[in-house]
C-alpha cells in the first residue's frame, strides 16, 4: 500500500468513527426533541442555543458520576459487558460503503473502509456478537431484573436475527452477491431495491427495530416490568455505552437500510446533471445522510407513536408472522427469477 | 506477516481451550469456547476461506454459544451447588480422553509424509467458488444434509411438543 493510500486510509478510518459518534451523540438530543414535538413540549432548550449543547452536558455528567460496581457483581464480566456493546456498535461502519469514490491527485480513492465480499454475512456476524454485550452485562450485575432483561434481549436477537436474515436471501438471490458495495451499485439511479423488493424491506424494516432494541421491541429495558432491564446495576459511563451503543446501532442499521434497500449513494438524475466526478461523489454521500438521518428519524417516530408488544406478541410475531413472511417472499423472488431467466433464455435463441 | 498471526493465533486458541476446561466458572468456561471459535474463525480467514469464516461466527458464536449461554446462567452453577462426581466416572473420563489424544496423535503423524496435491489458490474459498463447488460437485451430499437438518428440527419440535400436553 502506498503512502497516500494509508494516508486516506486512515483520515477515512478516523472520519467514520468521528461522524458515527457524533451523529449519535446528536441522535440523543434529536430523540428529546422528536419527543418533545411529539408530546407538545419544547424539549431541551438550556444548554447553549436551542439546547444544542445538551448531548455535551449528557456526556460530562455521565462521565462525573459515581462509578459503583455492586459487591457481588462478577467484576472483570460487569466491566466487559459495556465494552463488547461498544465494540460491535462500533465495528459494523467498516463495510459500509459512504459514497463512490474520490479523484484526488489523478488517483482513485473508493470510500469505503474496506469491501469485504461478504459484507453482508460481516454485518451479520457483528450484530450476533453484540447480543454477548447485553448477555455478560446482564448476568455479571447479579440481579434478577438484569438476567431476565438479558435473557428477553438475547432471545429476542436470536428470534429477529432469523427472520433478518432470510429476508436478506431474496435480495442477495436477485443481486447476486454479498457485498454491500456492489449491491449499492446495482441499483442506480431510482432502481432501488425498495420497489422490486417491498415484502422484504418491510421485514428487514421490522427486524432491524426488534436488532437495535427499539420501541416497540425494547422489552429488555422494559420499565414498569423490569425496573432497567439489563442495564439496572450500571451507573455512570458504563451506562453511558450501553445507551450510546443503542444509537450507534441506530445510525448504522439505518445505513444498512440505506444501502440494502433505497441505493445508498444512488439518486434519481444524478449522474445527469453533468457535474463533475468528485462532486457527483459528494453530492452522492450528502444525499445518503439525507436518507440515513430520515430512517433515524423514523425510529423515533415510531418510538413515540407505538406501545411496546408483550413478550408472548412479541415472539408470535418473530416466529409465527415474520419467519414464513420471509420464505414465502424467497420462493416468490425464486419463481420470479426462474421465469425471467427463461424468458430471457428463449429470447436469445 | 501470516506467519506471526498463525503462531499468535494458534496460541490463542490452544490457552482459551485450555481455559474452558481450567476455569472455576462455567460461565467463565463458555465465554473462553465463544472466545476460541473466534481464534478458529481467524485460523479460517488465514486459509483465504472468508465465508467459512463468517458463517463459523454466525452459527457457532452467534447462536449456539448463546444458547449454551443461556442455560448455563439459568442453571446458575457454582463451586458449592456443583454435583460431586464418582471416581468411576472420572476414571471413565480419563481412559476414554487419553484414547481420544491417541488417535489423534496417530493420525497427525501418519500425515507427515503427505504432499499437498494441488498449488494453494487464494480464491478457494471465496463464495462464489464455494457455491459452485457445492451445487455442482456435491450437490447430492449437500441435499441430504440438508434433510438431515430438516429432521433434527422437526424432532426438536416434537420434544418440545410433547412437553405442552
């Protein structure tokens, strides 16, 4: 590898993990706003102008509380818990492509971490780590309401994870590969996956809100049940990681959304408008934070327009509604492909 | 450069395995396997078999470790509510252990002469390769695996039926 190439690399790296923290740091403070808005208040509004500085407020009292870890907690376990949910929050960006690619200099630079070209089963495999995050935590606080939110979360994962994945086959069958990159690319301008493919979107729709916790899947820290779910023994910025774990995750499966289903960087005339390479490329990923920060916003939506499911709907719903969904939209993409495959056969000879 | 994160991989993988049999706490125990499919996991990455990989992590650490997971915090094991195993058993354990090392020593030692049949490529491992490979040689095998799988799930839904009556 190259100097420059390193260089970019890296400058890219940091950037990634620079926007995802602050994005979820400012996810915090668009969720009270949303809220607010939603319940006819004015949300946060002291710190700084229009409260814009709450999120840093947040985080210097996070940091400044009383770390407690409770005496009969398994401690190395209590400590790894947070960690791991921070972890894998943090490491799914990598495959995610943010936009085309850069001419600087007469040379190429795609943005994008690294195109992995299994991308797709990497963000799967990283989601299914993150249950051990909300698992451990849960287990080493050594409370009752700790373990049964851990054990509601990681039933739960488990369950959608299922459902997640088999909605993603029908996608992966019409396009044909497991890289994020190139399905980005196979559907440019309005051909968006969203329209071939709206039985499926809604799936993963679904299982992404059940995968990040959400309203109304967010039994695990279901208050008036389970006091805080797996969380109830954590104080200060361990508490802190899990919370912001949950918005990072937020901001990375509305990204996947993006890029699965509604063409990532593509845009209807983009191409068209004659502009050049960089700013095509640039344009490109302003528009894709356009689409990202609206799926943010849907999860809030939802979040503040539906109850949450009892536990009993909850895994009818995973089970019974979600998992035969997702193969009858399998053999219905199957069929599909079969006859244009032969008519495309017969119109060749 | 694959060299040095074979060795510290390899040595990875062989202290969490040891660990899972050393440590006190069989949640400790579960956590060093989940730790060791992911030294394996590497071990694949390093054989260019990225989707063995994956899967390995998905499957493996993903869903069947949390399952044991699961069980093993439920049942809340600890040193004072351990059951006390017989000598018998444990002489057993012993006996049927030392038979298992055996032949795996002879059967790693009968490989020492082996050649390698074909040059090493690095896209064996790839999906796309895999999946010809597997719908085109084996298709058979893969079939009936497959049916395998299907049954052990329906068995499963049986156990648990006959559970509810």
């Amino acid at each position: 590898m190259e100097t420059a190439d390193l260089i970019f690399k890296i400058v890219f790296v940091l950037g990634v993990f620079g926007v995802s923290l602050v994005i979820a740091m400012y996810s915090t403070y668009a969720e009270r706003k949303v809220a607010a808005f939603f319940q006819d208040r004015i949300g946060p509004n002291r710190a700084g102008p229009f409260g814009l500085l709450q999120p840093l407020a947040d985080g210097v009292k996070m940091f400044m509380k009383e770390e407690i870890i409770p005496t009969h907690a398994d401690k190395a376990l209590f400590i790894l818990g947070p960690s791991i949910a921070m972890l894998t929050a943090c490491m799914t960006s990598v495959v995610i492509p943010w936009g085309s690619s850069l001419i600087i200099n007469g040379k190429e630079y795609v943005m994008q971490i690294t195109d992995v070209n299994i991308g797709i089963l990497y963000v799967f495999g990283v989601v299914s780590i993150g249950v051990y995050g909300i698992m451990i935590g849960g287990w080493a606080s050594n409370n009752k309401f700790s373990l049964l939110g851990a054990l509601r979360a990681s039933s739960q994962m488990i369950s959608y994870e299922l459902a997640m994945g088999m909605s993603i086959i029908a996608l992966v069958m019409m396009t044909g590969t497991l890289s994020i990159r190139e399905i980005v690319e196979s559907q440019p301008g309005a051909h968006w996956n969203v329209f071939v493919q709206p039985l499926g979107f809604l799936l993963f729709l679904i299982c992404a809100f059940a995968e990040t916790n959400r309203t109304p899947f967010d039994l695990p820290e279901c208050e008036t049940e389970l006091v805080g779910g797996y969380h109830t023994e954590y104080s200060s910025m361990k508490l802190g990681f899990y919370l912001f774990a949950e918005y990072i995750n937020m901001f990375i499966s509305s990204a996947i959304i993006v890029c699965l289903y509604f063409g990532g960087y593509n845009f209807p005339f983009l191409n068209s408008l004659g502009l050049s390479h960089n700013l095509t490329a640039i344009l490109g990923t302003v528009l894709m934070f356009g689409k990202i920060f609206f799926f943010i916003f849907f999860f809030m939506w939802v979040r503040w327009t539906i109850p949450r499911f009892r536990y009993d709907q909850l895994m009818r719903l995973g089970w019974k509604i979600l998992i035969p969904l997702a193969v009858l939209n399998i053999v219905i993409t199957a069929v599909v492909l079969l006859f244009k495959y032969d008519l495309w056969n017969t119109s060749i000879n | 450069m694959s060299k040095i994160a074979f060795f510290v991989l390899a040595f990875l993988s062989i202290f969490s395995a040891m660990m899972v049999v050393f440590s006190r706490k069989p949640v400790h125990s579960v956590l060093s396997l989940i730790f060791c499919f992911f030294t394996i996991a590497g071990h694949y990455i390093l054989l260019n078999a990225q989707f063995l990989a994956a899967v390995h992590i998905i499957v493996y650490a993903g869903a069947i470790m949390v399952l044991f997971l699961f069980v093993i915090m439920l049942l809340n094991l600890n040193a004072e509510s351990e059951p006390h195993k017989t000598s018998a058993g444990k002489i057993a354990a012993v006996v049927s252990g030392g038979l298992l090392l055996l032949v795996l020593v002879s059967v790693l030692k009968s490989t020492d002469g082996l050649q390698l049949s074909a040059a090493p490529d690095s896209q064996v491992g790839m999906v796309k390769n895999l999946g010809m490979v597997l719908y085109d040689k084996y298709m058979l095998p893969f079939e009936v695996s497959a049916l395998l799988f299907l049954t052990a799930m329906i068995g499963a839904t049986m156990i648990g039926k006959k559970e509810l009556d």
